[in-house]
C-alpha cells in the first residue's frame, strides 16, 4: 500500500512537471512567434514605470502582442512593441501603461481609437498618453498626510492652548465662568418673553394666540395685495399711455409730436393774444363796449327816455303811445 502511494505521488509530480514545461514553452513559442511574424511600433513615454521586455500589450483586454525592448532616447524613454499582424491598431488610437491589479506587473493598454481612421503602418510611433503613477500617488498620499498631521496638530495647539496662551475651550470656560450670572439672568428673561407669548400677552402673544387678531391681518395682507395689484395695474395704464403719446396717438401725441399740430396751436396762440391786445386797446367794436364809457351814457339816457315814455303810455291810445315812443327815442 505504501509502495501504491509512493508511486502516485511520483506520477503526479512527474505530469505537473510536464504541464508546467509545457506552459513555458507555449509562452515563449508565442513570443518567439510574434517576433517572427508580428509588426514593430514605437510608443514613447517620459517614464516606462518597471516596464519591462516581454510585458503584455492589450487592446480592450484582448493581449495582441508584448514589448520587445525598452530603450532610452534622448530625453525621454522608448518602447518597441511587437503587435500581432491580425491587428490592425487605429493611427488616432492612444498607448498608456496599465498596472494589473493594485500590485500586479505593468502592461501596455491601447484603445480602438476611432472607427474608420486609417491604421497605423509598421515601424511607425503610436501616440501616448500619460497615467498615474502608483508611487506618485503613494509619495503624494504621504506628503497629504504629513500636512495632514500638521494641521490637526495647529487645531490642537487651537484648542488646548499652552502655558503662554490659553486654548479655544479654556476661554470658553474662562467667559462661561464670568458671565454666568448675565447667562441666568438672560435665560430667566427669556422664560418670562415665552411665558407672555404662551399667555397671549403683548402684540406678538396676541397675534399668536387670537384668531380674530390672525384674521384681521391676514385681510389686512389680502388688501395690501390688492393695493399692489391696483398700482400695477395704474402703471401698466399709464405706460400705455406714454406708448401712445411716444407714437404720436390722441390729442396730447399731436401735440407734442405733430409738429402741424404745434404749428396750428401756436398760430391760435397768437391770434388770441392779438385779439386780447386789441381788446385792451379798444380797437373794433368789442374794445369799444369794453374800454369807451360814451356808449355806456348813451344807453344808460336812452333807456331813461324809454322809462319816461313808458310812464306816459298809461293816459294814451296804442297810435298815440307809439308815436310818444318814437319822438323819446329817435
């Protein structure tokens, strides 16, 4: 039984070791393959971040080749990256180092860059972009937390204080402790205000409490709306009518944009001042009953020898009375 074991175990290291060279062999005929047949571009970075030869190369996850070399030129670093020939890589397509995983080996990742656009010939430079650098990212996480450190250090510096200055809290105590007797007395204040309030003393404990009091300002609120509407509503008519006087409509738009219509009122204007001046003057017939006092006494006699003749009409026939009236008055 012992021997059976043995001999399994033996076995079973013996296929394991089969299996593990074959993988190996699969890996390097596939990259002895790709030498052979696949094409060469060139992808430059300022950094290849451990990259190294016989690194993948990936296009949407898809391995399509690995690095052949890395080298150095001028100033910036240069990968050769060996591509499948079934692959066709977009010219406006970008190359970008990839970490796998959080602490995986670093790969380079293609996009498909953009439908239709032409594809990149062998042995030419495919675009890059540069990514993040996991230990950028850790020397920055650190230099964060080290300023960090130092702010949380100044807050406590803040708020304990030292033996020169005291902190935040002992002078939040230091003011509680000296004004402790204006605190009470301000809260006691405050318990009489909510007190009045509850006990609907005072405008605002009435306006809280009565109803009535709530109704009449909200009807009071009602009509000041109201009001406001009555005034909008004033001034979108007098808007209207300055529109209307702008646009020359109305008698007052005449006026003050016809200039015919100016015209004919300052020509009536003058014509009523001229007539006013003839007045004064007693010029023509009107000036005449206005300013002369003769005719004034000649109608004043004549109506006194028409009261004389009237007074003698009694005493005569109606031939007689007119022949009296007319020797009176003519």
């Amino acid at each position: 039984m012992n021997n059976l074991h043995h001999t399994a175990r033996v076995g079973l290291f013996f296929l394991l070791g089969v299996a593990l060279i074959w993988v190996t062999y699969e890996t390097l005929g596939n990259t002895s393959s790709l030498k052979k047949t696949g094409y060469a571009l060139v992808a430059g970075f300022d950094n290849l971040k451990e990259l190294k030869a016989g690194d993948d190369i990936r296009m949407a996850g898809v391995r399509i080749g690995a690095v052949e070399t890395t080298r150095l030129a001028g100033r910036r670093a240069e990968a050769v990256l060996r591509i499948d020939k079934r692959i066709e890589i977009a010219a406006d397509a970008e190359a970008t180092i990839a970490t796998a995983g959080l602490l995986g080996t670093n790969y380079i990742a293609i996009d498909l860059g953009s439908p239709g656009a032409p594809a990149l010939a062998p042995g030419s430079e495919i675009p890059t972009r540069a990514s993040a650098d996991l230990n950028t990212i850790m020397t920055q996480l650190g230099e964060l937390g080290g300023k960090l450190e130092g702010t949380l250090g100044s807050i406590g510096e803040v708020f304990q204080g030292d033996a020169d200055q005291p902190g935040l809290f002992q002078r939040l105590d230091t003011l509680l402790s000296e004004n402790s007797t204006k605190i009470d007395e301000v809260m006691t204040n405050l318990q009489d205000i909510t007190a009045k309030l509850n006990r609907g003393e005072g405008t605002l404990g009435k306006l809280i409490n009565d109803p009535q009091l709530h109704d009449e300002l909200l009807v009071t609120v009602g009509e000041i709306k109201g009001a406001a509407s009555d005034a909008r509503t004033f001034v979108t008519d007098a808007q209207e009518i300055v529109n209307h006087v702008k646009t020359g409509q109305g008698t007052l738009g005449a006026l003050v944009y016809d200039e015919k219509a100016g015209a004919d009122l300052k020509a009536t204007t003058a014509n009523l001042r001229s007539v006013s001046d003839k007045l004064a003057k007693g010029e023509g017939t009107l000036g005449k009953l206005i300013n002369d006092d003769t005719l004034y006494t000649s109608a004043r006699s004549t109506l006194q020898k028409a009261d004389r003749a009237l007074d003698g009409l009694n005493d005569s026939d109606p031939i007689t009375a007119v022949g009296v009236v007319a020797n009176a008055l003519f």
